[in-house]
C-alpha cells in the first residue's frame, strides 16, 4: 500500500514503504502542508495548508493499454492521440506499442503511421522524464501524455493544415524516478 505525508513543499507518496519517497502534490499549489484526510471508501486524499487552503488530491488512475492508448515506461505514462480534418471527420488514434517508452499512432489505415513518440527517462540529466514526437501528417493532432503517478497531464497540439511540428521537451514532467 502506498504511504503518504504532508511536507513543508506539498505531499509525498512511497510505494515501497518509506525507501523512497516521490512528490504527490500534483496541482497543489506549493505550500505548507499541515494535515492530510483520507476517505478510504472513495480513496480521496485532502490536504490542509498554510494560507492556500484546502486542496482534494487527485491520484490518476493507471495506465490501461488498449486500442487507442499507449502506456510507456512500465506503465507510468498514458499517451493518447485525437486527429481533426478539414471536412470535420475526427477520431481517436490507433494505438501500436513498439518499445517499453517508444510507440505510434495511426489514423485512416494501419498501413499508414501518422505519429511516434516517445516517453525517455532522463532523470539521470535533469531530473525530468523527456517526450520527443514526430509526425507525417498536416491534420489537426492532440497528443495527450499522463503522468499516472502524479496525475499531471500535458497536451501537444499541432493545427490543422500544417505540417507536423516536432515535440521535443526536456522538461515534459518531474518526478524522478
């Protein structure tokens, strides 16, 4: 079971009994934490702090693969892709694994690779894990990564009619490891 604990710069999670700690604040904003209050029928997690109030902490769920979405690096990153065209067609990509932090997406035909990516652990560099992507198409793109772990998500867009802009950020999500 997961242990958590109110700090002087947000919540701490462990997993491992206290080994190793890794910062759960999420959206908290940073701020003394004083008291936390866990409702163990709904798993909801508040947190009392100094001059920011309170705060519900939402805790992600974990990565489920399927058919339109990826989860890389053991799990820790949910990647999902939504396409637009010019005629209002849109839907959900398709999603192919390739490596443990490596996959595509495709959108009209299996055949036919729209987007890679990549979730990197480059915690080793500067303590933040890395998402590269490229794309071979010029249709409004959505490319959501989820940090299960901390429940953050950000989303890289790339409008319609225009090539596929390279994502290539180095500070994507903190947290290591």
């Amino acid at each position: 079971s997961d242990l958590y604990v109110a700090t002087d710069a947000g919540v701490a999670t462990s997993g491992d009994d206290g080994a190793s700690w890794q910062d759960a604040s999420g959206a908290l904003p940073s701020a003394i934490v004083f008291d936390l209050c866990l409702d163990p029928a709904s798993g909801r997690l508040a947190a009392a702090t100094y001059g920011r109030g309170m705060w519900e902490l939402k805790f992600a769920q974990p990565c489920v693969p399927d058919a339109t979405t990826l989860c890389l690096n053991g799990g820790r990153f949910e990647v999902k892709a939504t396409w637009a065209t010019p005629a209002n067609n849109s839907g959900a990509g398709r999603a192919v694994p390739l490596t443990t932090d490596t996959g595509t997406f495709w959108f009209f035909a299996s055949t036919n690779v729209e987007v890679i990516l990549k979730v990197l652990n480059g915690c080793g560099l500067n303590q933040r894990y890395w998402v590269f992507a490229g794309g071979l198409t010029n249709v409004q793109t959505a490319i959501t990564v989820r940090d299960t772990r901390t429940g953050i998500s950000k989303t890289y867009t790339n409008p319609q009619g225009t090539p596929f802009q390279p994502v290539q950020d180095v500070d994507a999500f903190a947290g290591c490891p």
